[in-house]
C-alpha cells in the first residue's frame, strides 16, 4: 500500500495484508449499515451519481457548497 491510502472492505472481505514503514502506521475504521444506494466518490465528495459530484464540485468552486444551509445560519 501506498501512503494515503483507501482500503474498502465488502461483506466478503475478512482481511488485508498490511506492513507498517519505520514511522508506524495510523488507520481511521469507519463501519456503517448498508445504505442500498448507488455510491459515487470523487475526492473529499460522496454523492450516489457523478453528476451529483460534479454538480457538489461545481458549487464548491463557486463557493456556494452548503453555504445556505449550514454557513449563513451558523453565524447568525
């Protein structure tokens, strides 16, 4: 594995084979319940199509991204 690296583990998978460099190693295990829905990821972005990311990236760029709902209200 390379450093930075994304490992998705599926219902089937039981392991992966790891070695840690000099400095060690740090993982973050996120686990959820099977949401049944199609999931598409660009970068930071998950949406369920990638025209939903590209529409998120379209708003990020222009600065809109979420702004309405959690930006404005929060500094209020």
């Amino acid at each position: 594995m390379l450093p930075h690296s994304l490992v998705i583990l599926d219902t089937d998978d039981h392991s992966f084979d790891f070695i840690a460099g000099k400095k060690g190693a740090r993982f973050i295990v996120i686990s959820g319940q099977p949401i049944n829905e199609p999931i598409a990821r660009y970068g930071p972005f998950v949406m369920n199509t990638r025209e939903e990311i590209d529409q998120a990236m379209r708003d990020f760029q222009t600065n809109t991204f979420v702004r309405d709902r959690a930006w404005i209200k929060r500094n209020r």
